[in-house]
C-alpha cells in the first residue's frame, strides 16, 4: 500500500488528532468512504494513498446518497465533536469551536460567527448585519424540525475525490451540525458534478426543508469568515452579502 503523509513541524496541539478522530467518526457511520489511517503523532498523520479517477454521474449520485446515510446517523448535539474527542478541532488551519448547544441557530451564531467578528477584517456595517444574523438565528428564525446531523463538515470539492472506485473524503472538521451546511461547502466553490451530487442528495432525503437551496448562503457565511481570516478581508464582504440576504428572508 502506498503511503500519503501529511506533517507540520509547529502543528497546533491535538491538529492531526482531531482529524483522526474525524475520519474515525466518519467511517463509523457505514455510509461515506473514507482512506485508511496507517499511524499518526503530534506532527503528522499518514494516509494510504488514494488514486485519482474521472468524475462520473453514477458516483456523483452514489455519493449524493450515502451523504444522506452520513448525516442520518446522527450526533448527539449540534456542536459536538467526534466520538471520542474531547475538546475543540480545526477547518483547514483555522480552530473551530465544538461546543454543544440546543439549537442549530444559537449554536451557528455562537461558535460559528461570533468568534469572527472580529478579526475577519469587516466593516462596521458589515459586522451590524452579522450581529443581526446572529439575533435573528438565536431566536430560532431559521431553526427546523430536523435533529443533529453527523456532517464532514469541511466539504469543499478538494475534499471530495472521485477514485476509480467512488467518491472518498478526506480532511474532515467532523462535528453535530445541520445537513444544509455540507451542501452549502460543496456549492461554495464549485465541484464535479455538483448538480448531480445536489439532486440525488435531495431525492433521497426526507429532512430538507423545501426551500433548502435559498438557505444555502447562511451556510456559507462561517466558511467565508475563515478564508477572510486567513486569507483577506475579500471573503468578509462576501459573507455580509449572504448575511442581508439571509436577513431579508428572516
């Protein structure tokens, strides 16, 4: 088997850890495919390595299901981490909050855009309409009936490999949270057969509200604040703009 490596030298405590428990967790729901960890430390983990294949509509579809049986098995709370795992975790480079709560919307507001407010390079105005967004998901505005998902959590189309076998994730911020939240990180920057991944995932769950698609962009708005964090304050005034659209349907 060949080996895939990841290491870092000054990594955070707990970085590879908590990305082992994420596959672990992941892997657990019998659903999502996930590459093998061979042995992992404080500064590296190592992965079998996984071959690349052509996106297909059949896997495309095949992974749009088992995302639906992924999220069906459940967490314990909105905000909890991976089986397990005690303490917080990451999304790419960036700490994230895994912290219990009720709630989807009061966990949302609290440990998904509260925490960035500021440092993400906003403007005054800009951090109003987040405050308000904040306001209006812990009253419950855009609660559903839905309970805890076990989401990737970070499920941008890098994640998302098309092997000659089917669809693998990798590099989870594995956590309780609300399934729109995997839809909306796939959809942000685009992804192989993404209308297709998007389709059968709705055919086959019973859980999305009917206006799903309109909610995808509060979904976005916590991972737009971590790329301006990290990346500049242009992500910022992206997530604003999804913050007033959101507010508008409020």
């Amino acid at each position: 088997m060949e080996i895939f490596r990841k290491s870092r030298e000054q990594a955070p405590e707990g970085f590879f850890a908590a990305e082992v428990a994420g596959l672990a967790w992941l892997d657990a729901a019998g659903a999502v495919r996930v590459p093998r960890v061979v042995s992992h430390g404080a500064t590296f983990l190592e992965l079998e390595r996984l071959a690349r294949g052509t996106p297909t509509e059949h896997a495309a579809e095949e992974f749009g299901r088992a995302l639906v049986a992924l999220h069906e098995s459940g967490a314990s709370a909105f905000g909890v981490g991976p089986d397990g795992w005690t303490g917080d975790g990451y999304i790419g480079d960036a700490p994230l909050p895994l912290r219990p709560e009720a709630s989807w919307g009061r966990f949302y507001a609290r440990w998904r855009i509260e925490p960035y407010l500021a440092e993400s390079g906003l403007s005054e105005a800009g951090r109003r309409s987040l405050v308000h967004l904040c306001e209006a998901l812990e009253d419950g505005a855009f609660d559903d009936e839905a309970p805890p998902a076990r989401i990737h959590g970070d499920l941008w189309s890098g994640n998302v490999l098309f092997t000659p076998t089917g669809v693998v994730v990798i590099d989870p911020a594995a956590h309780g949270g609300h399934r729109i939240t995997d839809l909306a990180m796939l959809s942000l920057f685009g992804s192989s057969e993404l209308n297709v991944i998007l389709d059968a995932y709705a055919e086959a769950s019973t859980r999305l509200p009917g206006h799903w698609r309109m909610l995808l962009g509060l979904h976005q708005v916590h991972p737009l604040l971590v790329h301006a964090s990290l990346f500049g304050a242009g992500y910022g005034e992206r997530a604003v703009q999804q913050a007033d659209r959101m507010l508008a349907l409020a």
